[in-house]
C-alpha cells in the first residue's frame, strides 16, 4: 500500500514524463508484490486445498502483469522519446492544448 | 363451392382492379380505354352479383371465408364474406346503378383531359369497390374498411375539380362530417367486442349473443351506429354535407346519392335489425330523427333554384322516409325505398346532368324552361322519374312509399300524418322542378338556346334503362292488399328479418284501411303535383314573391350558419387559444426551457476539461478513493 501510494502521489505531483512513468511502474510493481504476498498466505487455507490451482493464480497474474508492463514501457518510452522530439522537453504540464 | 367462393371474392376486387389500371395508367390510357375498363369491370361484377343472387336464392345464404385479418390474443376477426338475400339486392342495386352511371359518364365527361378521365373513373370504380365491401363483409371490421372507404371516395370525387376551392371545401365538409359518424360507428364496433369478443354477424345477432347484452348495451351500441348512419345517410344533425355534395360532377352525384354511399346508413340498421327491434328507445329517436329531417329537407327544396339542390334536398328528404321505415321496424320497407330510390333518384341526377350538359353547364332552373320539345328523351324520362318519386300509382315509388306510410300508420297515425304531409311536399317541388325545367318559355340566354341539344347514346341509353326500372320496380313488392303473395321482394327478404319478425310479433293491417291510406297518398300527391304544375308551368323570373317564411326555406333555413356560429367559430376561437397559449407559450416553452437549461449546463461543465493530465488523474483517484470508501464502510 505504501509503494502504491507513493506510485500515486508521484504521478499527481511530478511534472517530469520519465518520473511519471516510472511511478506507474511503481504500482504496478506493488500490486505484484501484494499478489504474491497474499498467494502466499492463503495457500494454506483450506479452499485453497479444495481447488488444485487456487494457489498458482495470483502467481501467474503476476507474470501476466509483468509482459503487459514490460510491453507497455516499451510504448511508453517511445511515446516519451517523440515527445522529447517534438517538443524539446518532458515536461507533462507542458501538454495542455487537449482541452475545451 | 370454392368456385362460388373465388367468384365472390371477384364481386369487389373486380373495381378494385379496374381501379389500379385506371389509376396507375392515367398517363397512357386514352380516355375511350379508361372509360371502357371503367364500365366493364363493374359490369362484369354485375353479371357475377347476378349469379350470387340466383345461388342465394336457390340455396340459401353463401359465407365464404377467406383469412384471418386480425388475430390478437382472444379476438379473432376473419376476413370473410357473406351473401345473405339482403346483400344481393343491395349488391346488385349497387352494381346495377353503378355500372349506369359509368357508361353515362363516358358521355358526361368527355370533355376532361384524359389524364382527368382516366383519374374520375379510377376514382369512380374505387367508390364501387368500397361500397360493395361495405355490404358483403361478414363483420363490422371488414365493413368498416369499406365505410371508410366511401367516406374517402367521396370526398376524392366531391372534389374532383380541386381548382375550385369552393368545392374542395365541400369536399372537406363532406368529410368531416362522416368522420363524425365513423366515430360513432366505431365505438360501437370497441363496445359489441368487448360484450361480445366478435364482430362477426352471424356471431353477434344469435340468441346467445343477446343473452349477453344487457339492454343498456343494446341502446348504447344501437344509438352510436345509428350516429354512423346519420353521417353517412344525412340525416339531422349531420346532413348539411349533401347538397353541399353537389360541387362533384353530376354523375357523382347520382352515384353517391342514388346507389350507393347514402345508402350505407340504412343497410347498417337493416343489418342490425334484431338490436334495433330491441332497442325501443333508440328507435323513438330514429323516428323522431327522420321525420324531423324529411319535412325539414323537403321544405328547403321548395324554395331552391338550383336544380341539383332540389335533388339533393329530396334525397335527405326520402333517406329521412327511409329511416322512417327502419325506425317502425318495417326493414322490408326500408330496403325496397333504397332500391326503388336508387332507380329514380339516380335518373334524376342522370337527366339533370343531361340538362346542365345540354345547357352548358347551368344549373339555375330561373334560366332554364320549355325544354320539352328540345330534349325529347330527357324529358321523358325526367317526367317518369318525378311521377315515381312523387308517388304516383303505379310506379315504383308509389309502392315503397306507400309500404313505409301503412308501417308507420300501424305504430302511430302522427308519424303516417306528417310521412302523407312529406309526401305532399316531395311531390310539390318535384313538379315544380319539372316545370320550371321543361315546361313554359326557354329563359336562358340566345347563345345558350342555338346550343340545345340531345345529349349523346351513352347518356340518354342509361337514362332509358333507369326510366324502365323506376316504371317496373314497383313491382317486385305489391302490397298484400292487392295481390296476395305478390309481394315477392318481402319473401325473398323474409329470412334475415325473421328473428326481428318473431320479436315485433305478428301485425297486419285490415285491407280496408289499407285502401285508404293508399287512395289518400295518392290523391294527396296528384293534388300537389296539378298545383305546382299550375303555379310553375308558366314561370317567368322573378314572379315568385317571397314571404319571410319563404326567405328562410330558400336561406335553408340558416342551418349552415347556425353551425357556423355555434360549432365551426368556437372551435376556430378554442383552436386559436391552444394555438397562442398552450402551444406556443407552454409546450413550447418547456421545450425551448429543456434546451436552454441543457446548454448552459454544459456550458460551465466544459471549463472542468482544463488539459491538465494531473488534474484528471486526481479527479480519478478521488474518484477512486470514494468508491473504495463506498464499497468499504457504506
């Protein structure tokens, strides 16, 4: 919960592109590290030991999680390098034409 | 069987189909082709109607049942067709008069473009269609379909020469007050369904069926088809469109006055009979009704110069007879009037076409006289028609009337006293339209004189035809009196009228009297129709004084202004109000005031689309945040 709302805060508050992104993947990673941590803990649990993958699923999310992250850093980061391009600079207050 | 169905089913689809050739091909058809596909199919339903007759008259009534045209849930309303003897004489009236009439329009209207021509008779051959669904429909739904139909056809052909609009407001006239009837007409169909779950007729007059109706009902249904009547067969209060009716082309006329569409109201009632036998209070305000209309129309026509006005005057004027007839129970009466009206009324409307026709489209009798030598067949089969329609023994007219006058003395002398004082009027401005027309000293202009001819064979061939059934029309109905069982229309028609029959109880009136009321309508008649000979024979224009009461007969009594003010300027006035007020001020207000109110709404939301990406990710997470809260401790 920490981790995540630090993830939070830093996309509210930073102006720099990279910083943001790089909080998104701070979340990310927490809710990971949350989903392995409770896979853990229930595994013992006795509907986990009626149903044979109970234990498994929040594990393979977790691996789920990590291919879509690492697929969307990948977009990510190219959408920030053109916006470097294009605008000089990374600066997310600096894209405010979208509006009214 | 299925042979004499698929010929049923030919009687109306027949004019149905002559009315699309016509219609669709009014571009190319040239007016003698039109004309004749026009007359042709309404012949060969004719010959078809002819032998429906034969086939009912032989072995009893023919329902031919064809599809379900309605099917919801516990009602059920086939699309079938049913012969009893009452609809083949009025199939074959129909048909008769109206196939007449279209070989008399080829002549009368050869005048039109052909475009125009062909339109007339596609308009003309779907009025026939219409009609002959109304009366071979087996329940009140299909019927309707044809009651509308009439309505709409009337108010196509009444105002056939759209370029007039005096004459489209007839139209329009015409319409809306038979849109008063069809309301009527059909709430009593929404109150027979639900008492009874079907409009079938040979459903819905069954002893069972009326077990059913309590007689609250009986009146209630009785009394709203009878407004149906009212509108269609002009009667008070909703007459004022036929003679206003006069703006359409004279055979029109003849077609909607004589065979067909005034004679709706009267088949309905005739077919209703059992409840109207039930129903004695609405049968006190069909005779209070009819009578109030004859005298009332007869006395406008008195004073009217128009020769299509004094017809269409004595057509409400013998409707009215008619209702008469229906209101005394005497439904035999009733049909033979239609039928032997159908034969001289439509005369007089052919022979006044051939008269306007010869004039040069004049219809003011003031300018017309001594037309006697110059149109020889008209004026022969003129004169038959006025002596049958005054009830002259021993045409055809004398012996309807006289079975409707003996009815009506049997349920009271009052109703035969004022019916023998109508009589005496119909009879006095029928020869006072004859000598004006065709007796005395030709009054028109010189022009108008050299043109005077006879009109065309199509148009005198029919007049002949007609003359011939109004002369032996009578015959089909001898009164009992004197000749027993020669009253052959009232056998044939015995059936449908038996469980009326049963329910009135036998009545019969001695011989004798009879006799005398026969002699008193006669001499009555002959004594109007010598005076009015006298008094017209040797008019010249303008010595006809008027009294104040004359003034208000020619001014039609102001019924057409009375409606005027009291019906016609409120509404305008209300309309007016709804218009100014509530339309435009309320509805639309609360239209506009939505509108407004939505603009500026979104107007200041707009503002919250700042483009700052920070700001709409902490709106989401508050957003967030407050679900989280939701789901969590409310």
């Amino acid at each position: 919960m920490i981790l995540f709302t630090i993830g939070v805060v830093g996309v509210l508050i930073r102006r720099n592109a990279i910083i943001v992104f790089m909080c998104i993947e701070l979340m990310l990673n927490s809710v990971n590290l949350l989903l392995v941590a409770f896979s853990k803990m229930h595994a013992l649990s006795p509907v986990a030991k009626a149903s044979p993958t109970f234990a498994s699923d929040a594990q393979v999310f977790v691996f789920f999680i990590m291919v879509v992250a690492a697929a969307e850093v990948t977009v990510g980061l190219a959408l920030i390098v053109m916006l470097y391009r294009n605008t000089h600079s990374v600066d997310v207050n600096f894209l405010n034409r979208l509006k009214y | 069987m299925s042979n004499m169905k698929l010929l049923i089913l030919l009687i109306p689809v027949l004019p149905l189909i002559g009315f699309m050739i016509t219609g669709l091909g009014r571009n190319v058809l040239s007016k003698s082709l039109s004309g004749f596909i026009g007359s042709v199919v309404v012949l060969a339903s004719l010959v078809i109607s002819f032998m429906a007759f034969l086939q009912v008259r032989e072995s009893g009534s023919i329902l031919a049942t064809y599809f379900d045209f309605i099917n919801i849930h516990n009602l059920h309303i086939a699309f079938d067709f049913f012969i009893d003897p009452l609809t083949s004489i009025f199939l074959l009236v129909i048909t008769g008069v109206g196939f007449l009439i279209h070989v008399y329009s080829i002549g009368y209207m050869h005048e039109e473009s052909s475009k125009d021509f062909s339109k007339y008779f596609s308009f003309l051959n779907l009025f026939v269609f219409s009609m002959l669904l109304l009366v071979i429909a087996n329940n009140f739904a299909v019927m309707y379909i044809g009651w509308e139909g009439v309505g709409l056809c009337s108010y196509l052909l009444i105002g056939y020469w759209f370029k007039n609009p005096e004459y489209t407001s007839a139209g329009k006239k015409a319409f809306v007050m038979n849109r008063i009837g069809d309301f009527g007409f059909l709430l009593a169909v929404f109150w027979v369904i639900s008492r009874l779950g079907t409009t079938s007729f040979s459903e819905v007059f069954t002893a069972e069926s009326l077990a059913k109706l309590s007689q609250s009902d009986i009146t209630g249904i009785t009394l709203l088809l009878f407004l149906g009547a009212t509108a269609k067969s002009a009667q008070l209060p909703l007459y004022t469109w036929l003679p206003d009716a006069m703006a359409g082309p004279t055979p029109v006329s003849a077609l909607i006055h004589a065979a067909t569409m005034v004679t709706a109201g009267v088949y309905l009632i005739a077919r209703s009979n059992v409840w109207y036998t039930m129903a004695p209070f609405t049968q006190g305000v069909i005779a209070v009704v009819s009578i109030a209309t004859m005298l009332l129309a007869a006395s406008i026509a008195l004073k009217q110069n128009d020769i299509k006005k004094v017809l269409a005057y004595s057509t409400v004027s013998q409707l009215g007879y008619m209702f008469l007839a229906l209101s005394v129970g005497a439904y035999t009466a009733a049909v033979f009037h239609v039928m032997t009206h159908a034969f001289f009324k439509a005369l007089l409307f052919l022979g006044a076409g051939s008269v306007i026709h010869a004039m040069g489209g004049e219809q003011d009798m003031q300018g017309m006289g001594g037309l006697k030598s110059r149109l020889k067949i008209t004026h022969i089969t003129m004169l038959i028609a006025c002596l049958a329609i005054a009830g002259i023994p021993p045409l055809s007219g004398f012996f309807s009337k006289d079975e409707i006058l003996s009815a009506s003395f049997m349920k009271s002398p009052m109703l035969w006293g004022l019916g023998v004082f109508g009589a005496l009027l119909t009879a006095f401005y029928m020869f006072r339209l004859y000598a004006m027309t065709f007796l005395g000293k030709f009054r028109g202009s010189s022009e108008q004189e050299a043109n005077l001819h006879e009109s065309p064979l199509s148009m005198t061939l029919p007049l002949l035809v007609l003359a011939g059934l109004s002369i032996v029309g009578g015959f089909i109905g001898i009164p009992e009196a004197i000749m027993s069982g020669a009253h052959q229309l009232g056998d044939f028609l015995a059936p449908v009228f038996a469980p009326s029959a049963k329910l009135m109880g036998p009545h019969t009136v001695s011989h004798n009297t009879e006799y005398i009321l026969m002699a008193v309508s006669a001499i009555v008649a002959i004594a109007a129709m010598i005076v009015a000979w006298n008094k017209f024979s040797k008019y010249t224009i303008g010595n006809e004084k008027d009294s104040a009461f004359g003034t208000v007969l020619r001014n039609k009594w102001y019924v057409d202004e009375f409606y005027e003010k009291i019906i016609v300027q409120p509404l305008k006035s209300i309309s007016r109000f709804f218009n100014n007020t509530i339309d435009i001020k309320g509805i639309d207000g609360v239209v506009n005031g939505v509108g407004s109110v939505v603009q500026y709404a979104s107007r200041q939301l707009r503002y919250l689309q700042s483009g700052q990406i920070g700001g709409y990710v902490l709106l989401m997470v508050l957003g967030f945040i407050a679900l989280l809260i939701i789901q969590l401790f409310l």
